[in-house]
C-alpha cells in the first residue's frame, strides 16, 4: 500500500459542494492499495502512520506523532498513488488494485484507523473530490509498505 502523508493546520474533503469530512490540526492521509495488497498491508502501514513523528516537540524537533499530539485523521482514497509515468507521458495505473478490492481495503484501513485512533474522517471511495488543506511546514512524507 501506499500514502502521501501531510502535515496540515486544518483540511476537508468536499462531494458535490457538501463537506463530507474535516479535521482541524492533524494529518491527511492519501491512500492507495496495489495489486496484490492485503490487510497486512493496510495493518502495516496505519501503524507507520499514526507513529510517525512529524509533529514538533517542546524544542521544534519533529518528534511526536499525531497519536502523541491527539491530532486528527482525514483518509483519502486516491489510487493514482500507484501510477506508472515510465512508459511515457500519459500515467499507467494498472499497479493500483482493482476497484473492488481497492474500495474493500480502503474501508478497512479507515476500519482501523477509527480503532486506533479518536478522531478519524474520511472521503468518499471513487468520488469526485474536492480536497483543501492548509499544509503545516510544508510537511509531506510519502509512505509504501509491501
């Protein structure tokens, strides 16, 4: 699997002009499962996630996580992640799972991040999206587990 992780002062997914999820101080995390991914995957990579420690301490180092400093989650599904730009100019996205099984370990992974963690929002799995963030630094790290 893999993520786009940001640091963000505040962000919200909008569908069809409705906000459908917004955090204050926290982390987007864009989300995207390849062929062959499975809940390990998505297990291994919530785990870096909610560990990674992006936020600043008491001196300014980047040294707490968003569990540390009780940010919240805002889960994006975006399968473009996984696009292959060697071949040309126009991306290949034949490494990113199939619909169904994207959209399965998407929910799971959001399954267990609200588990894992108080205060989780997501998007909307395939729809068109609209996503503001306030990116924090900027802070932008991207992630993939196998």
């Amino acid at each position: 699997m893999i993520a786009l992780v940001q640091r963000v002062a505040q962000a919200r997914v909008d569908v069809a002009g409705l906000t459908i999820g917004e955090i204050g101080a926290g982390l987007l995390v864009l989300v995207c499962a390849e062929r062959g991914d499975a809940e390990a995957q998505a297990d291994k990579l919530l785990a870096k996630v909610l560990k990674l420690r992006i936020f600043s301490d008491e001196a300014g180092k980047m040294n707490r996580s968003v569990q540390d400093t009780g940010g919240g989650l805002l889960v994006v599904s975006q399968f473009t992640l996984a696009a292959d730009t060697t071949g040309g100019n126009r991306p290949s996205f034949t490494n990113a799972a199939p619909p169904d099984e994207g959209r399965r370990l998407y929910e799971y992974f959001v399954q267990q991040a609200r588990a894992a963690h108080p205060v989780v929002a997501t998007g909307e799995f395939a729809a068109d999206m609209k996503v503001h963030l306030v990116n924090d630094g900027p802070v932008t790290i991207p992630m993939r587990v196998a």
